[in-house]
C-alpha cells in the first residue's frame, strides 16, 4: 500500500514541479533555465528513494522503473496546464499570474510542515551544524546559480 501511496504523491509533486516549470518558462527563459536546475538537482535523489520505496514495497525492478516514468508524466500535465491556463500572452502578463505564487507557496508549504519539523527535532549538536550548513549550502548554490544566468 505505501508504494502506490508514494505513487500518487510523486504524481502531484512532479504536477507541481511542471506548473513551476511551464510558470517559470512563460516569464522568461532565465528563470525557465534556473527553475529547472533547481528541480533537477532536487529530483535525482527524490527519484532514487521513490523507486527504493517501491522496490521495498514488493515492485519488480522493472515494474518500480515503468511506474516512476509514469509518475513523471504528472510533471508534462503540470507543465501543459501552466502554458494553458496561464491566461499569459506576455511575460509581463506570466509574472502576475496564479502559477508562480501557487507553486511558490506548496514549496513552502512543504518545507514548513514536513522539513521543518524534523529539523527543530534533531538533538544532536553535530547533526544540527551539518543540517544548517548544508541549508546555507543550497542557499548559497542557488545565489551563485542565479547570478550565473545574469
């Protein structure tokens, strides 16, 4: 049951993940180009554990394989919806358009009431310094990955 429950949420998170994408596209291709690298630098290892979720949960290396390229399929409706539904003709039009803050806030929304959370319980001195440094880490990637694209 937890893989095809892993299954319907990754089918969402990468629906999520496609409006961003189509979002970030309408507005321009230099926000396109870094929203995309942010997604790939977070889906590979989300990827890995989904599929390890499923072998764990009796799938088939290849059935688990079949099912994440499917699941993968929810990012190209969520990327097709956000072209569709923008009501976008310009950028200027994209930028104040419902994608972007929509996205926006289920990132946030995610990282305060899953992440956080976890992060608030950690006890151990040690493991708390590396999660604030991997946090300011990602930060700082992220700074010099959107200066790159200047």
């Amino acid at each position: 049951m937890a893989g095809y429950l892993n299954l319907v949420a990754n089918t969402m998170d990468n629906f999520t993940h496609g409006l961003s994408l189509g979002g970030a596209f309408l507005v321009s291709l230099r926000l396109g180009l870094f929203t995309t690298f942010a997604i790939l630098v977070h889906e590979i290892p989300h990827e890995v554990g989904d599929f390890a979720i499923l072998l764990r949960s009796g799938f088939t290396r290849w059935r688990a394989a079949v099912f994440q390229i499917l699941t993968a399929g929810g990012g190209l409706i969520g990327a097709l919806s956000a072209v569709q539904f923008s009501g976008a003709s310009t950028s200027l039009e994209a930028r104040s358009s419902w994608i972007m803050p929509f996205t926006a806030g289920t990132f946030l929304h995610i990282a305060l009431v899953t992440v956080l959370p976890d992060l608030l319980k950690e006890e151990d001195p040690k493991e708390s310094f590396k999660q604030i440094v991997a946090l300011i880490l990602g930060i700082t990637v992220m700074a010099l990955v959107a200066n790159a694209f200047e």
